[in-house]
C-alpha cells in the first residue's frame, strides 16, 4: 500500500525554519519562507538551476518568470471546467523584494532568453508573443493594446478618421512585466481611474469595453498574464483595505523574494543550456496551445482519479480561512491550486493532472500563504518598530529642548506627524527605555479639583 504524500499545506501560523536563501539578510527579524523542494517540479528545477548557477537570481523569482511566460505564451486554448466556471492559464505574480538586492530583475534574464530562443523554434507555427514592460497607468491603455480587429466597412460611416480603430489583432495574448508596480497601485487608487477594475477583467478572461462614450473597441477574450515587481515598504505602505478587498490585489500571487547568494562576477548562462531548455519548453507550447495559439477551450485538462482523491484530502485546509489582511489576499487560494496544477501538467505534456501536480501547485500556494504573513506580520512589524524608534529620536529632541513642556506643547508641536494614539505609543517608548529616557510628573488640577492635571515632560 502506498503511502499517502505529506501534506504541502500549513497554516498562516506556521513559520519558516531553516533559512537558506536569507544568510545574507542578517538584519531580518525571522528568516523569510522557503519554497518547498516539490515546488520546483520538473523543468522549473533545471531553469532555476542554470539561471542561478552563476548569478544572485532568486530561484523562487526565475520560477515565477518562467511560469507566467509560459502561460501567457500558451493562450487560452488549454482549459479546465471548475463547477460551471472556466479556468485558463492566466497567473499574475507580484514578487515582493529589496530595491537593487532581492535580484527580481535579475531573474528576468534567463527565462527571457530561453523563451526567445523557444519562439523562434516556433516561429513557423505562432505569431510572437506580445510583451509590454512598464507602464500600467489606464485601464484603456491596457485593453487598447489588445483591442479587437475591426474590418472594413464600406457603408456610408460618418466617423471622423481620427475616431475610426486604425489597428486591433486576433491575438489577445500579451504578457506585462511591470518592474515599478507601486506606481500601478498608485494610478488604481485614484478617481475615475479603470485600471484596478481592467485588471480584475483581464484575470477573469472576461471581455475588456470601455464605458465611454463614443468609444469605438473592445478587447474580447482577452489573455493577459501581468508580472509586477514591488518593495515591501511600498507594498505596506500603498496597499489599503480596499485594495485587497475589492480584488485587485487578491488577484495577485504574493511572493517575498531574496536574491539566493552573492556572486561578485556572474557568468552568462552557456547557449548549450538554454537551447536544451527552450527546446523542452516548444515542445510543451505545442501541445498546450495546439495548432492555433489565438483559438480559445481546445484542450480540455482534467484531474486523474488520484489527483482528485488528493484535491479532496487538502481541500478543507486550502479554504481555511483566515483573520485580517492575510485572509482578504488569500481567497483564491483554490483557483490557484487548480491553475497551477494545471500549467506543471502541460509543462508536461499532458491533459491529465496527476497527485505530482497537485502536490507542486500546493507547494506554490503554501509558499504565498507564508509569503504574505512574512510582508505583512514580520516586515511590516519591522518597520513600525524603525518609525517608532525615529519618531522617539524627534520627540525626545523636542523635550530636550523645551524641558518641563506639558503634554498639550508636544501635540501642537508633532500635530502634522503623529496621532494621539503615535504620541502616547512614543512616550511611553521613552518612559519605559532601559534607563528610562524621559521623566513624567502628573501635576494637580489648575482648579483644586479631584482628578488629573496635566503632564509636564523632561529629559533625564
């Protein structure tokens, strides 16, 4: 009898051990999650293997770069019924890391190459996939770029050229890369603007129309993977309730990326590698999007029965739910599990999902879920405790100099910079330092009353 698999799946609780791709954050409070080795399944093991080799790229961010352009690239042809929903390969990732040290561009750069070296193996079969780097400001600005073809029309139109579509494509693939993703959440935020709403449609494969008037196109099926890359200070800072509660950034798969080691001088990836590579990736890109990557629902992908007796087995812990920010951002957990699962069985070649399948997508999932109490408990955790110890420097510079101030000075003077809720948090840092910081006397009521006076304030 064969023993059942260990199950991928943890809590939001549950920590990260065993540091490995963290040695050099050594100012981290708690080391950042770790991918479970079942995560890098099949061909994602050799791509992270010789993208890191010799570079700093994280494993974890090549992974992620190589299955959303690979999704992307396959289209909407290969499907998976979920109830009466469709489910396509259209994962969006927003890797969270460093500026200039968490290497998310680095991982960029073998993947890209494999993946062009993959076109032009099937450049006789495909048109090339279109790519758009930077840049997400409208929600228009993304669904014009792949707006529908309009044809001709020789009736008597009154439409002033300068309104009439002067291009459209049948190829509604189109995969985003984009490396400044605080300044999307920025544009999403503001009034009027589309684009939060756009990118809920195009994660929904559902068709993107203007409502504006006089607005002549539309984006139908849209196929749209997008690849963002932020900072966790600009993640916590930006990101509101809305945000994840109105599915824009629940739509995102969250991951925290540290780059893997230090490499003083990185080598380029050897040619011979990436063509092997890139020859296994043509193969998997014909048979998931078959013979015409623009035709949508072809390949039908379904769960084995083993698959499904281990869907089932680790499905009450995947829907689990969860308190706060944590659980608003993990709702699609099951979607993704699904999709997932998917996308590793056409990397291999095949329409059936297998418990090895399953087992690899859970890993990812799992990785997400520690990913997103790492950003917003140990992070951000981190850096309040940073602004509290910098607003604390200010506050005692205050006092010292106004010695003997009351407590009512000290809010008009930092009115503009923190609360009533900040200040007292702050005082009682400087109360309660080893030593002590600041010393505190309660003076009696000005009217002889019972009941407390005011504070006066100096530095000790």
């Amino acid at each position: 009898m064969n023993t059942p698999p260990k199950s991928p799946i943890k809590t939001l609780v549950d920590s990260a051990s065993d540091p490995t791709d963290s040695e050099t954050d050594d100012d981290l409070l708690n080391p950042p999650p770790i991918l479970d080795e079942s995560g890098f399944y099949g061909i994602l093991k050799d791509v992270a293997d010789i993208a890191t080799r010799h570079s700093e790229a994280s494993r974890v961010a090549v992974c992620a770069n190589f299955i959303s352009t690979f999704a992307a690239m396959v289209g909407r042809g290969a499907f998976q019924w979920i109830g009466d929903g469709v489910c396509h390969c259209r994962p969006f990732f927003l890797l969270v890391g460093r500026t200039g040290k968490a290497r998310k561009g680095t991982s960029e750069y073998t993947v890209r190459r494999i993946f062009n070296h993959a076109e032009q193996l099937l450049h006789d079969d495909y048109p090339t996939l279109k790519r758009h780097e930077g840049g997400l400001s409208t929600g228009e600005g993304l669904g014009w770029s792949i707006r529908d073809r309009v044809e001709d029309d020789d009736s008597n139109d009154k439409t002033k050229d300068k309104d009439k579509d002067k291009g459209g494509t049948d190829d509604k693939r189109l995969y985003v890369v984009e490396a400044e993703f605080a300044g999307a959440m920025a544009a999403a935020s503001r009034e009027k603007n589309t684009l939060s709403a756009t990118i809920r449609t195009c994660w929904d494969g559902k068709a993107i129309s203007p409502l504006v008037k006089n607005a002549l196109w539309s984006a139908t099926d849209p196929h749209i993977v997008i690849s963002g890359h932020i900072t966790a200070a600009e993640l916590i800072a930006k990101m509101s309730d809305v945000d994840a509660l109105s599915g824009f950034l629940n739509r995102f798969v969250i991951l925290h990326i540290v780059r893997s080691k230090l490499v003083a001088l990185p080598r380029r990836t050897p040619d011979e590698d990436v063509a092997r590579v890139a020859m296994l990736v043509a193969d998997a890109v014909r048979f998931a999007a078959g013979v015409d990557v623009k035709a949508g629902n072809v390949l039908e992908v379904q769960l084995s029965p083993e698959a499904k007796k281990l869907w089932c087995a680790e499905y009450p812990a995947l829907t689990a739910e969860h308190d706060g920010i944590a659980g608003a951002l993990l709702v699609r957990s099951e979607i993704y599990g699904r999709m997932l699962a998917m996308i590793f069985a056409l990397l291999d070649k095949t329409a059936v999902i297998e418990p090895k399948h399953i087992q690899a997508a859970l890993a990812w999932v799992n990785y997400w879920r520690d990913s997103v109490q790492y950003i917003f408990a140990t992070l951000a955790a981190k850096a309040e405790t940073e602004k509290l110890k910098d607003d604390a420097a200010d506050v005692l510079a205050f006092i010292k100099q106004n010695p003997q101030c009351h407590r009512t000075a000290i809010t008009k003077g930092f009115k503009h910079k923190l609360n009533s809720n900040q200040l007292t948090a702050v005082l009682n840092h400087l109360l309660n330092a080893a030593p002590p910081l600041i010393k505190q006397q309660q003076n009696a009521r000005a009217d002889g009353k019972k009941g407390r006076g005011s504070s006066v304030f100096w530095a000790i």
